[in-house]
C-alpha cells in the first residue's frame, strides 16, 4: 500500500521532468537544424532566399522532390538554384 502512494506521488516528479527533458531536446534539434541549413542548402545547388516565408517554401519544395522526382513542379525550385560557379583549370 504504502509503494502504490509514494509511485501516485511521484508521477507528477517524472511528468514534470519528461517535459523539461523534451523541451530541452527540441531546443537543441532546432539550433542543428538551423546551423546545418546554408550548408545544406549549398550543397544542393541552392541559395537561400532572404524572406523566412521564401525559405520555408523553397525547403517545402526539397523536402517534395522525393515524391515528385522528374515532375514539371519540380522547375519551381529554378528561383533558388545558386548561380553556379566557375572553376579556374
């Protein structure tokens, strides 16, 4: 008896930390995301566009090209595609 009242009033203890230990990892998820974003973006042959909302549309579009690989919406991307650079031989 006296285990099932100290387990009830524990739960509280673990949600409380469950939450805070999430909330700690999506804080670090999104700060890899965003340092990882302009390399990625290059290495795709992108440019970053300078609006937040042009971003989120251009990365919208990525993250579609496995689904609509060779599709005719894929030429929408065209705006962001970086200018390509010229190697000296």
């Amino acid at each position: 008896m006296s285990t099932l009242v100290v387990l009830t009033v524990l739960v509280p203890v673990w949600y409380r930390s469950a939450v805070t230990a999430t909330d700690e990892w999506a804080a670090a998820v999104r700060a890899l995301v965003n340092t990882g974003r302009k390399p990625l973006a290059a290495s795709l042959g992108l440019a970053l566009p300078q609006t937040l909302a042009a971003e989120r549309d251009m990365w919208t579009m990525v993250s579609r090209l496995s689904r609509i690989s060779y599709h005719e919406r894929a030429a929408a991307l065209d705006p962001y595609r970086a200018e390509p650079t010229t190697d000296p031989v």
